[in-house]
C-alpha cells in the first residue's frame, strides 16, 4: 500500500529559529499534497494544500510567509516553520495522494512531527 | 461549514459492537465516505471506504443508507486498543479538493474494561 514519511517525529528548537518537517511517498508519486496541524484534545486543522510544482494553497488564517511549503518533486513535500514561537508548538501533519495510490483507499497520513518550541 | 457531524463521544466496554454514525447531508454524487481512526501522536490511520450500501473489511462494517446522507462505521467486538479518535470525510477520492480533506471534530470513543 502507499505509505508517506514524515520526518523528524518530534523537533525541539528555540524560540527564534526555523524548523523543517519533510513527508516522502515511499512507493507512489504524490502529486497532492495537505499539510496539518493538530493541538491537544482538537481535529486536525488543514494549513495548506500544495501541488508538485506548483505554489501552495494556504487556508485562511494560515501565514504563507511564516509557514513555508515547497513541493518541488513528487516524492517530496516540505514544511518550514520560520522564526519559531512556543505558539507554534503543535504535532504537524501531512497528507498526500497521487498517481500510483489506490485512491478507493484514501489518502496516505504520514506519522506526525511533533514540535516544541522553548 | 463543516461538511459532517459526528457525536463528539462515546464509550464502550470490551467486546461490545460500537456504532458510530455521521451525517452528511450536502454530500455530492462523487462523493466518498472515508473513516480514520487517530491514536494520540500519531497521523490518521484509514479505516474504510463505501460509496453506498454496505462494506466490510477485516476491522470494520460501513453502512451507508440509500439516500447517503448519513453513513454508520461499525466495530464489532471492540478492545481496549479501540480507544481512539475516529473521523469520517466525505469527499472525491479522484478530486484532490482541499475541500474534501478539511476534518471535522471526530468522535472520541474510550472502550472500558
């Protein structure tokens, strides 16, 4: 089945500095791409959705310039979170989908990154 | 507007069957119904999918009535490892629509010994 990477699980920086969040697709290309991010006790809440080559769509309220994404292959999606906050603390997720996947089976989760800012 | 409604929770006690069910009622004829299951700190794990009528697989039933609307996911015998978040979207599987991958609160399920 389609299985998506996501790296680091878990991130620690300081409050100032930037943090990049990768997500590959293993065994399928994905095209598609959905960033999240998730606090404690509530739903995922969608931030972007970004396309291979294409620039990413951000949901209202979600900095661009803040969270960088960049889709530049179809294995891989990144997700920078720059001049980190505690605020920013969060467990970060991504999506993908694409040519080669199964789509009767959904989308692929990767694992999640969990990031703490001091 | 969020595109479903799930109770917020529910609990359970081992070997019980659980029913949780969404509502949907906007949902469009490409539609699929997806359900997830989410452990704490970890992504959202697919569960099932149906488009109407019933499936099943190895770890759960999916009924969905005629009309769609409203869809039930159904564990039978559930265990303590059960306990987690479970979602339900609805959306185009073939449609990459940033609509169809916003969630909506999920239902809480805690299965008791």
């Amino acid at each position: 089945g389609a299985v998506v990477s996501q790296h680091p699980s878990r991130v620690i920086c300081k409050s100032g500095t930037s943090v990049k969040i990768e997500c590959r697709s293993l065994d399928f290309q994905a095209t598609t791409m959905f960033w999240y991010r998730q606090f404690p006790k509530q739903s995922l809440m969608l931030m972007a959705t970004s396309n291979e080559g294409s620039k990413a769509t951000y949901e209202q309220g979600v900095e661009k310039d803040k969270f960088l994404i960049n889709h530049a292959s179809l294995t891989l999606s990144t997700l920078t979170v720059t001049s980190a906050h505690p605020e920013d603390s969060s467990f970060y997720i991504c999506s993908a989908t694409g040519s080669g996947t199964d789509n009767l089976y959904g989308y692929t989760f990767g694992s999640g990154t969990r990031l703490t800012v001091v | 507007l969020a595109k479903t409604t799930q109770p917020i929770s529910m609990d359970s006690y081992e070997g019980q069957e659980v029913n949780i069910t969404c509502s949907h009622n906007n949902i469009a004829t490409n539609d699929y119904i997806t359900w997830y299951q989410q452990f704490p700190s970890q992504g959202p794990r697919f569960i099932i999918q149906g488009y109407k009528t019933k499936v099943t697989n190895e770890v759960a039933s999916l009924f969905i009535p005629a009309d769609r609307k409203s869809s039930t996911l159904s564990l039978p015998r559930v265990s303590l490892s059960d306990t987690a978040v479970y979602y339900c979207l609805v959306g185009d599987p073939g449609g990459y629509n940033n609509n169809d991958m916003r969630f909506g609160a999920g239902t809480r399920l805690t299965v008791k010994p």
